[in-house]
C-alpha cells in the first residue's frame, strides 16, 4: 500500500515558535513536539500523508475544528487548557498509540472528495484518483460514453463513487465481501447523493453481482501476499486483514477476478487493477494477458490494464 496525498491542510510554513520546555501553549508549539513524538515512536506513513510535518498539521486543524487552508497564523493562538489536552491525547494516540490519522479523525480525501473512515475499512489511498480522468479515458472509445462500470472490492465504497464522478452517465456497481465494509460505502454513497446511481452487492467478487457487460471494470483488490502480513508496520495491521490479505502469492482475489471478468466485459471494454508492486509476479501469473502497466507517481509497476480482446481469448 503507498503513501497518497494527504487531506488538503495548505499550511505550508513551519511554525517560527521555539518549543518552551514544558510548555506546549500554542498550535505551532504542538506541531514541533509532534514531529518529535512522530520520530521517537517511529511512526510509520503512508496512510493519510507522506511526511509526519503535513499529517501533524492535518491532525491539529482537525482536532481545534479550524478550517484545512486556515492561515499559518492560526498556529501562534494560545491554546485553552482544554484544547492543549485534547491535542495531547490525540498526539499520545497516534504516535505511542500508533492509531491511524483516519481512524483518529474518521474521515479520509481522495483529492477533493471526502469519505467517511472508520476501523471497518482500509482507508483510501488509490492510485486511480490521478489515473480515472486521464489515463484511462484514452483507453475508452472516444464515441462511446461510459455507461455501466464496476468497482470490485469497493471497500468504503471511495472508488465507486470516484467512478460515478467521472463518468456521470454511467451507472455504477460495487461489490464487497465485507458485510461491514459494506455498511461504510453505504453511508458514503448515500453522503455523496449517488444512490440512485450508484449499486452495492455484498458479493465474493462478482459472485452475486447481476450479469452486466461492462464499460469499466476497476478494483483496488487485496493483494499483500499472506506472509507479508506480519511484517506491516503496526497502522497497517490495524486496517482489516481481508482488505490487504491477497493470499499465498497475493493473487488469490486478482485471479478469480480476472476469470469472471470474461463474461462480464463490453468488447471494447477494459479491466484495470491496482496491484501495489506486484507488476512481476503479475507478468509471470498471467503471461497470455500482456498486461498493459500505467504510469503512476509511484512508477509503472501498480497498475495495470488488460482490454476485453485479450481477456476473452485468455485460456488462463
Ligand atoms: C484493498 S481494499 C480496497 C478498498 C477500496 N476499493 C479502496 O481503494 O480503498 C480491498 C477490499 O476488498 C474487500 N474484499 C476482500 N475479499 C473480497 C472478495 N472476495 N470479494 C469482494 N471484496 C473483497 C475487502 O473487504 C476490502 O474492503
């Protein structure tokens, strides 16, 4: 899983503020001490943001309910004694208590669009944010509108609702094994006013999705291979195991996927899988799919693309 941006808190300065010892008075003394506390219990990133300055000053403007773009003088306030504890307890949770930012704030971004997060489901991090308005559109036939497109695995449900956002005459489905995961895309589909157009199936996969030719099929999978599992840095473990558990080799959920993709494709469709950096295991699994792999800010071994033609004569 990598790192994604972070909620967008534009305060890009570092607070001037000299940390006082024993005194954490203002919002700007907090962020200096919490890049202290992020380094001492080795925290590990890549869920909300890249670096502990950004998702520091994500969780200070969340915790004080001030605004994500607030000006870099709101960190020069004086604290009430309320808040300074409230700052405290969140920083105490997410560092020696190595809670995820999402989990602590219940929210998530992919850019602009927010989702409701709780420990139910990972917490978005796709690469199909930049991929969805650009990359994959040229692979679409210019004369044919998206009108029906799945998201497998939909987990919170973000994907799904991204997919409604691009392509807003197509009807979109989304499948999911979790029956709590499930309740969580709920809520967001619902928050984001696309119920009408917007279906979730509890389903292994397609297994009780209705028989639809697609436009798109898209899914973020689990794909961690089993063993890998135990070695993840204490926030990863704290996401359900079944949105990261991809089995043996990490393929178990891609391969079934891909078998039932066949019958389930337009022809000119396509499927598109984020597979993390198993590009090379991905080749050598399915060799006859000559997977086509997108560029991503993260290289081109995360995403990778098939076309209907070649999934259909696919003897795998
Ligand atoms: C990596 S997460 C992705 C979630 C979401 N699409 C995202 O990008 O944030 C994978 C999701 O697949 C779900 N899942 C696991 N096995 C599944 C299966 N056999 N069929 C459908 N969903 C499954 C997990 O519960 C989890 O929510």
């Amino acid at each position: 899983m990598t790192a994604r941006a972070p909620a967008s808190a534009t305060l890009g300065d570092r607070p001037s503020p000299r940390l006082r010892p024993g005194k954490l008075a203002t919002p700007g003394d907090w962020l200096i001490q919490a890049e202290k506390l992020y380094a001492k219990h080795r925290v590990a990133l890549g869920q909300v943001a890249t670096n502990a300055h950004d998702e520091a000053l994500y969780l200070l403007l969340r915790t004080l309910g001030l605004p994500l773009d607030s000006k870099p003088a709101v960190l020069r306030r004086k604290l009430t004694a309320e808040e300074q504890a409230r700052v405290a307890e969140v920083f105490r949770r997410r560092t020696a208590g190595h809670v995820p930012a999402a989990y602590l704030t219940r929210e998530a971004f992919l850019g602009e669009h927010r989702f409701h997060v709780d420990e139910r489901v990972i917490i978005p991090r796709s690469y199909f944010l930049e991929l969805l308005p650009e990359q994959i559109p040229q692979w679409l036939p210019a004369n044919k509108p998206v009108r029906r497109a799945v998201d497998v695995c939909t987990g919170s449900g973000c994907l799904a609702i991204l997919l409604a956002h691009q392509f807003p005459e197509a009807k979109v489905d989304a499948s999911e094994l979790s029956p709590d995961a499930l309740a969580v895309a709920r809520f967001n589909v619902a928050t984001h006013r696309l119920a009408k157009r917007v279906k979730l199936f509890h389903s292994d996969v397609f297994d009780a999705v209705p028989a639809v030719k697609y436009d798109l099929i898209l899914s973020n999978p689990p794909y961690v291979p089993t063993r890998e599992l135990r070695d993840l840095p204490a926030e990863f473990k704290q996401e359900p195991a079944m949105a990261l558990d991809g089995g043996r080799d990490g393929l178990d959920i891609i391969r079934k996927l891909l078998c039932q993709a066949r019958d389930r494709l337009q022809p000119h469709g396509l499927v598109v899988l984020e597979v993390g950096g198993l590009r090379a295991a991905m080749d050598r699994a399915f060799p006859g799919l000559d997977l086509h792999w997108l560029h991503t800010e993260d290289g081109e071994d995360c995403v990778c693309l098939v076309q209907a033609a070649r999934l259909i004569n696919w003897r795998g």
